[in-house]
C-alpha cells in the first residue's frame, strides 16, 4: 500500500542572548531558519482532519517563533547546535498538539546557512 506526504515550510529568525563577543545577533537581528516539517500517512489512514491540524500547526509556529530568543523554547542554547535543538523542539511541539499521530510519522528538518552546509532532521535519518 502507498503512503502520502503532507510537507510544510517556513522560516524562522531566532537569536540568543548569550552570543560572544563579535556575534551579531540580536531580536532585531536573528539568525535565519529554515524548517521543514513532512507528515507521512499510509493512503488508507489518510484524513483531512489530520492534515488541516497539521497546516495549522505549522502556521501557528511559523507566526510565533519570528525574533524569539532560542532559551526561551524550553532549552539552553548552543550556538554549535541550535539547528538540532530546534528540530527536536518544533517536533516535540507538532507531535503534542497532533494527540493521535504517532510521532514516528513525523520528520522535522531545519537548516541554518549561518551555521554550516548541514542541515537538522528529527528524528534523525
């Protein structure tokens, strides 16, 4: 049997307020986000409900995480690994709000061009 894949994207712009000496981030001044969520379904649970909830979700983080400081997600930063945190926070997030999805369907991936060529994904591939 098949499955489908309902994928969402945005961008987020996030800061710190522990950045060293020379970092020039700020709230008016975050670092750029890139997060990409994908929801896979087999056809035959597929439902509207499930999508629609998802799309809202993600309009929802989308709207909330613009030139927020990263500590206060629930996590301490690290300016090494922010992408990874985030990916694992946006998860955690989507699978609370989506009660009766079972998180293993759900991938979450965040690339940071100031960060390194590397993009997160959680759960890890």
């Amino acid at each position: 049997m098949g499955s489908l894949t309902s994928g969402h994207a945005f961008t987020a712009y996030l800061y710190h307020q522990s950045a060293g000496a020379g970092h020039e981030c700020s709230p008016d001044r975050g670092h750029e986000y890139h997060v990409a969520v994908e929801l896979t379904t087999e056809v035959a649970d597929a439902s509207d409900d499930e999508a629609m909830v998802l799309r809202t979700v993600v309009a929802e983080l989308e709207r909330d995480l613009q030139y927020r400081e990263l500590g206060r997600l629930g996590h301490e930063p690290r300016p090494s690994a922010d992408r990874f945190v985030l990916a694992r926070w946006v998860h955690a997030t989507i699978t609370q709000r989506l009660a009766d999805t079972p998180g293993a369907r759900l991938r979450v991936g965040v690339e940071c061009p100031g960060e390194g060529p590397q993009p997160a994904t959680f759960p890890a591939i």
